[in-house]
C-alpha cells in the first residue's frame, strides 16, 4: 500500500494568468496543474481568484477593567444572510499603503475608535477562504484603556459609520456562543483570548 499521508504536494504549475475585472479588488482566472498526492500532475483546470490586500483585525482588550472595545457598522456581504447586515466586528483595516501590520492596526484604531494602543499582542495568521481568495490575515490583541471609550467613528471620505461599544469579556465571549458575534476574526480572537486571558492578565495588568 502506498504511504500518501508522507507526501506533500508542493508543485504548482500556472499555465496562463489572465484579469478578469480590475477595481479596489481584482478578479483573476488561473489556468493550472497541480502536483497530486497520488504522485504526478492533475489535469490543467481553471480557478477564479479574488485577489484583496492583506487585512489586519485587532481585538482592543484592557486587562485591568477585563473588557474588549467591538465596533458596528453596515456589511454588504451579510445582506441576505441575516437578518441583520450591522455586525459586531473586530477594528479592522486593509494593508492598501506602504505599511507594516502593526503601523495599520494603531492607525485603524485612532480611525474606528478613537484608541491608543498601548502594545500589541500578536495573535495568530491565517486566510480567512482561500477557496476563492487571495486574503491573508493579521489578528492582533492590542492593550488599551476603555475608559470614555464609545460613540460613533469613522471616516467620512470612506462613507464609514462605526458605533463603537466596550463589553465585558465574558459577555462578548456569550455573543459568540450565542450566535451575535459571527465573522471569523472576532470569533477567533475571543477565543484566543478565553484560552490566554490568564497569561494576558498577568503580563499587561
């Protein structure tokens, strides 16, 4: 019996790359083979990829008072899907400029916000469907003082309209069981947290 479980694909053939639509975001198709885990190349077949700037989401936490900074604003996207498009989201901002993560992760934080960040935790990367996406994320913890935190930010240039709300952890951590909170880098980010408040508590209090 042939052993697959020890061979990992790593060849990937792009035959012809053409643009189909090119705006903020691109579409492009792929022309491809790909190494097989059975050994040898797959037939050449077509995949479409939306091509976006990498993002940076950040969870604004104070370990002192234990609560976390969670913004609210109109989706496109979850038109049709719920019954509501205004999600509970992370501060969150597209690397669109020559900028470092962190650099974009303070900036979207003054903008959505109005926070300081104290310091950054890194918490993980990850794409979010690379499916059909080219998106790589950024998720950070960033330490703040949510004191007087609140309203309503956002840049008009950009036609955003945030509400800005400070919860307390646990009761963020039972909008995610709930169902509330439900884009994957909130959800993942308050479960990072629930795993590491501990840790987190004691370094930043």
């Amino acid at each position: 019996m042939t052993d697959f479980a020890n061979s990992t694909p790593t060849t990937v053939d792009v035959v012809k790359r053409e643009r189909c639509y090119e705006g903020f975001y691109k579409l492009d198709r792929l022309h491809l083979r790909h190494e097989l885990f059975a050994g040898g190349m797959s037939r050449e077949i077509n995949r479409e990829v939306f091509v976006r700037h990498d993002a940076v989401c950040m969870l604004p936490y104070d370990p002192q008072r234990d609560e976390v900074v969670l913004i609210e604003q109109f989706r496109v996207g979850a038109m049709g899907k719920t019954d509501n498009p205004w999600l509970v989201e992370l501060v969150a901002g597209l690397i669109d400029k020559a900028e470092v993560p962190e650099e974009v992760a303070h900036r979207e934080a003054q903008e959505e916000a109005g926070l300081d960040i104290k310091a950054l935790w890194p918490m993980t990367k990850y794409f979010p469907s690379p499916g059909g996406s080219n998106e790589f994320v950024h998720l950070y913890l960033g330490r703040c003082s949510t004191e007087g935190v609140g309203g309503l930010h956002g840049l008009e240039e950009e036609a955003e309209d945030i509400r800005v709300t400070v919860w307390a952890f646990e009761d963020a951590l039972q909008a995610v069981r709930d169902g509330r909170i439900a884009n994957a880098a909130s959800i993942i980010a308050l479960q990072w947290l629930a795993l590491n408040r501990a840790e987190v508590r004691g370094l930043w209090s």
